[in-house]
C-alpha cells in the first residue's frame, strides 16, 4: 500500500469527522483533531485494503505527534506485514 493511499484513507476520516484535511505532512495531529480512536479506523481501513494483519510496536506509537510520524509508521507497519 503506497503512502497517498494511507493518507487518502487518512483524509476521508478527517472528512467523515468535518475536520479539514491533511495537506503538510508536519502538522500537529492536536491540531487537526485526530485521535486514537481516529489512528485505530485508519489502522483497520489499512488492513483491510491491504488484506493483512499490522504489526505494531507500542513504544513507536508513543511518539507519533504528526500526519507525518502517522504516515510513516503505518506505511512501516505495511512493509513488515
């Protein structure tokens, strides 16, 4: 899965939520209102398109602060899958 994808995935949930959608990778997700529970829909979205299981590592999780930190683990996580 490419990483527009998971950020087109990204944007329908910031749209489903009337939130604006992501268009700097670097902004704060405190910022555009995105939450755990938003990430959670974005993992399963993901592994349902890709049709497979993420692995995730919580200390990695812990430090994700940006669309981008975002983008980057789950486009990761597809990798190692």
């Amino acid at each position: 899965m490419e990483r527009q994808e998971i950020l087109n995935l990204m944007n329908e949930i910031q749209e489903k939520r009337g939130r604006k959608k992501v268009e700097n990778e670097e902004v704060l997700l405190s910022e555009i209102g995105f939450r755990s529970l938003d990430f959670s829909e974005l993992a399963l979205r993901v592994e349902r398109s890709f049709g497979g299981e993420l692995p995730f590592d919580a200390v990695a999780l812990r430090e994700i602060r940006t669309a981008k930190s975002v983008l980057d683990f789950l486009e990761e996580a597809v990798k190692s899958a």
